[in-house]
C-alpha cells in the first residue's frame, strides 16, 4: 500500500488548523508538542513543526521539509522539532500519512498512573472504535520512559509500538499517534484525550 | 398529535449547528454520535448523519434520507450512520421531531457508575425541568448494554425506553435523546450534560 | 442613591452579550437561567428575559419590560421568565441596576455540599474581593430551599439575603446575584464560578 | 544584557491579546490579574493594566504608563493595577521584558495544597521545559503569603524569588511569571496551568 502524501501547501494549510484546534483545547499549550504530514514516499519526505514556535499562532514559516533521516531539506529551513527523529522512526515503521504528538493532561496522568505496569490499558468502551480497536477488545497503549536522549527515545518506542493500537505515551510527557492521513491522526489524538480523560475520572471515582 | 417536520435545507441547517455545537464542547469528537432530524410523517421519512464524517465539519453531502426501515432512499447516497436502526426505532416508538445521540465523556461515566442498577436516578434537581421532569419527581434513565448487534441494540432501547424521561444509556458509550422538535432535542443534550456532570461530580465528593 | 438605568435598546445589548458568554462558559445550558437590567427607577423597571428561550442564541424579541410587582407592561408582550417575581424582590430590597440568575453546575454542587449548614462559607481567598468582600473577611452566602412556589421562594430570599453578600444560593438548582450596574452583576457571575469551584475543588482534594 | 522592549502601541496589542486569551481559559475572570509590558530601560518604564476593568473587554485607554517606582508617568492615566508595585520590583530583579499576574484556579489550588512547606516542588514532569527548567530537574516556585500590604507583598516576592523558576505563587490568589519577552511571559502562563492542573488532579488521584 502506497503511503498517503499531501503537497507542501496543503499539508500547512493542514497542520495549521490542526494546532490551532489542538491548542484551544489545551492540548497544544505554550510550544508543546509536534506534527508532521508526508509530502512524498520511497524514501519519505515529511513536513514537520519548526522548534519553540507556540502552537496557537503557527504561519507558513514556521514548518520544515525533512528526509527519512529526520535531516532539513534546505540549508536555510528553520531548526524542525527536537523530537523529528520520533517522527522519523514512526514514518519508517508505518505507512503513516500524518505523525500528531500533543502534550494532554490527560495523557500525562495516565502515563503516570500506570507507569508501573507499562501500558495503559482500555477496554469495553465505545469510543476504541475511533482509534481502530472493536469496542470489546482490550488495547493496550504502550508508555515509554521520558528520555531526554531523542535517538534512543526514538529507538525505544519503536520496540515497543503496537501494531493493533496507533498510539505510545510518554512517561509524564504525552502521546503520539499516526494513521494513514492527516484526518486520521487528528481523529486518534481527539479519541485518545477522551478514552485517557474516561479512565482519569473513573480512578478518580475509585473505579 | 402529528410529527414536527423540516425541510431537506433547513434539516441540514439545523443538523450542522448542533453537530458544531456539540463537537466545540467535547461531546462528538472525532467521528463520534449521530443526529437526525424527521423530514416527513406517516411514514417517517428522516435526514441522518453519514456514516464516520468528522462532527467537527460537517457539509450538506455529509447527510442521507433514509425511510422508516432506516434504509437510504437514494441508492447515490452515502452510508448512512451504522446506528440509523436506533433512530428508526425511536421515531417509530414516539412523535420525534429529532433524535440526537453525542459521546459525551459524563454520559460514559454515568453509565458505568450505575452499570449495575441498570438506570442513572436522578431527583431534586431544577434543571430536570430541562428534559420535562418536575425538579423534584424522581427520573430514570434506563441504561443498555453496548451491544454490537444494532438490530438487537434497537431492540433493547425500545423495550427498555421511559415514557417520561426522553434519554436512553448505552453502556460505556453515550447518550440518545428526542423530543417534539430538534430545539428541544439540542436542548436536552445541554441538560443531560449538567445533570451528568452534577452526579459524577457529587460522586467524587463522596455523595 | 439612584439606581443606574439602561435604555430598554443598550439593556438588550448588555443581556444579549451577557447570556451568550455564560452559555459559553456553560453557566446557561438550555434555557436555564435568567437575566434583568433596570430600565426606571421610583418605581422600578425591569427588563427580564421571557420564559423558555435558549439562553445561546437570545434576540430582541426575548425580552419583557415588566414593572415593580413583576407584571409585563404591555399584554402583547411574551410571558416572562418563571422566576421574575425573584428579580422583582431584589430590585426592592437593593439599588440594583441588574439582577442575574445562571445555572453553574459547581454553585449546584456547592449549594448541596453546604446545604445542611444553609450556607456557603468562603474566606481567605483573593477573589472575594470581586464580589466587594475583603480577601480575608468571611463572606457567606446564605442556601436557601429550591422551592417551587415562587412567591414562597421569593420572600425566602429576601428574608435570607446578607447585605455584606451580593449573592444567594438555591439549593441544586443555581445562584442569584446583583450589582450597582450590569457590568457588577456579569463580573460577580464570573467570580462566584471562581469561588465555587475553587471551593468544590478542595473538598474533593480533602480540604 | 539590554532588557527587551516594545512601543506603546505595540504594547497594548500584546497585552490585550494576551489578556482575551487568558480571559477565554478562565484564567482572568472579572478584573482578576494584571499584566505589563516594559517600554524603556535604564531607568525601566513599562505599561500595566489599569485598575479594575474586565480582563476580557481591555481597550486601548485601558493601561497605564509607570516609571521604575511603579507611578503613573502622566496625571492625567487611570489609576494603575494596585499590584504594580510588584511589577516593578520584578522588573527591578530581572531582566524582564514582560510581567504577568493571573488568577488560575489551579495556582489556587496549589497554593493552598503546598502553603505549609512554602513551595510547589514540581519534578521529572517534559512540560517544566516550557518555563525553562529542565525535565528532570527539581523545580520550586516559591509561596508567599496573601499580604494586602503590597508594598510588603512586593518585599517578600523578592526575598523568595528562585533565579532559575520564573514563577512566584502567591497563596490562594494567583502567580506572577516574568520573561525575556511577552511571548516568554504568555507561555510561562500556559505552562503553568498545565503544571498546575497536573499536580492538583494527581494529588486527586491519591499520587
């Protein structure tokens, strides 16, 4: 299957409204989190967030091409995202579209709460359908340790990605998540924030 | 007392209002729920939310007529919603003018708190008024299994349904509702939230 | 003192943009609530909105001039909002320019967390000064009964009111405040949402 | 290094834009918090909010121009925020650009957990980056009490001020951020909340 590509002018105008509504939801808060849309296959190019730009006010110059290797295509692109290697790695063990990494509360809880066990689990809920689980079948999201070392973060949570579940967490950090296209991606990261805000609430009323 | 109709346009109107509404306030994130609106009675015809648009940007094609067997009437129509049967069965069993079903997380919660009892029961609350429970009659709302088989779904929400609470549970899902008009539908979506919201939250207090 | 007036045009404007920004905030679900702005003083007019509008999408024609005893002044006019007899106590025990009532869910909760008691006791919190109590003053703010006779209601409140308070509680069903102005009232709206969650906050840390 | 400044004109843009979006979050209901841009260096002069207008509504006649000890430069401004004077020893301690105080419920809420040991410790949490501490360091935002002295209030902050935590509580009122410029101070103020937010539903969740 051929991955799912968009032109450079989409995919900012994409990303853009992305943010924007990741940001009015508190997901995206300050310059938290990272996304990126494939531009081209075989060997990908994707676009992805520049470094320390707020979320909530991105424009056109804000964004960076970058090769398979996570290296700017031109000289004088800003500095992408610290974390493009994790985007890169992701493009190399899936046929994603789109690569979205926002920093929930949500997610930061869960990841705490079931750092001990590794994963977060979730099952009997409707709401997995949204990420491509059946609602009765138990998905287990995987939780990485928050390592400040990107190449080994990035290697680690290659080791540990679930081919059911388009989803990893990192420990007191968020969650990535990647899917076929842009719409895709931006649908897990709505889903993840509610199946993550369920299981919250529910431990907070002792279930 | 016959059924409260509109036209195909003003259906759409009055369906992607609602559909914005609901999706800024958390209730219908990313593919999640299915509203519909009656466009003729006797036999009822209604206009349903297409099968896994994104609630947050619905457009005119992003909607079919279906008949009261919830089949498409148009054989170019997109899918209609997998639970258009849900629908079919609640025009069939009331006078709907509109029957709206969101994802909303207090719903989910609600439903699992009292999972066992089969009902949320609510009393002395002034916004039952809202779903036209005097404030200090004592409300059930019946909560079903979520189960995968719609018919048999449909089935059960029939059997169960309140005659003077106008919500049905799913279990771990959401939240059905109708009424006389899609104004007073929209509306008892508004008010299931509170009164959800004041039962978790009166639970995480303790009471 | 004289009371502060609006024309009966600017108290639409100011009631319109005042209902829309607390049904955003989710204070005004429904058609939950109700707002006035005095249009004459000696004896006092009241415009008030009418009875079962949807508090998100108020016009013009939603509101009722009524006089001191709560009666509409004229028989075209649509009927009032349930509760004006309410607004109509207030604007004779005070030089109120504005009387507003909303429906927040955290002064439900705070109104059941302290009903034994009768009232909501707040102290030693910064915000208290926007409702004109010194930060470490001790305001209460008196709960009384959601009675159904709103005449009966009505004489509660008066006998209850604290004139060091600008605010009363009903009991699960919301909150009544007024001010000098109409900007007083919007603001204290906005600060007892503050407070009361602050407060519901605690209780559910254990404080 | 020379302290970075903004014209008025553009002063006001920024502040007033930081304002509507801190109002929109809740984080400036009523007339809660104040916020300042400097102007000059060497003596300082910096524009502050005037006293008492609703953060969600500032125009333009809406700030004040104070010189280093916090008086208006013109007899002819409103009356200064009655916290400039902690503006302008921040301004005297650092090298800031921007100065800003809001009223989060969640800073409430922290302050009040932690006001017995005088600090928030907050550690191994990614988002502490975005106030310029590191992953995995241990950063502490000092307590201070709720002094209605000011200019005492404004002594203590600058006894307690942590050179590497950008970021003073003040007990059950609110925090004062500051950064090189008013893009650093508008993200401290959303990495706080999450910080915030983060403690307060862990310490929910029995963590």
């Amino acid at each position: 299957m051929t991955r799912t590509t968009q032109s450079h002018a989409n995919a900012v105008t994409t990303l853009i409204a992305s943010a924007t509504g990741f940001y009015q939801r508190g997901w995206m808060l300050g310059t938290g989190g990272n996304l990126s849309v494939a531009l081209r296959d075989d060997p990908v190019v994707f676009l992805v967030t520049a470094s320390g730009r707020p979320k909530g006010k991105l424009g056109p110059a804000d964004f960076v091409e970058v090769d398979a290797a996570g290296a700017a295509l031109s000289p004088d692109a800003p500095k992408p995202s610290d974390e493009t290697l994790i985007h890169a790695a992701l493009y190399r063990q899936t046929n994603a579209g789109a690569v979205y990494h926002v920093h929930q509360i949500s997610a930061a809880l869960c990841s705490t709460l079931d750092e001990a066990q590794g994963f977060v689990e979730l099952t009997d809920i409707e709401m997995l359908k949204g990420i491509g689980v059946p609602a009765r079948a138990v998905a287990r999201i995987p939780i990485v340790d928050n390592d400040p070392d990107i190449p080994a973060l990035a290697r680690e949570i290659e080791r540990v990605m679930n081919p059911e579940v388009p989803a990893v967490l990192i420990r007191r950090h968020g969650v990535y998540t990647w899917g076929p296209t842009a719409d895709d991606a931006h649908r897990h990261i709505e889903i993840l924030d509610y199946l993550f805000e369920y299981r919250c609430r529910l431990a907070q009323l002792g279930r």
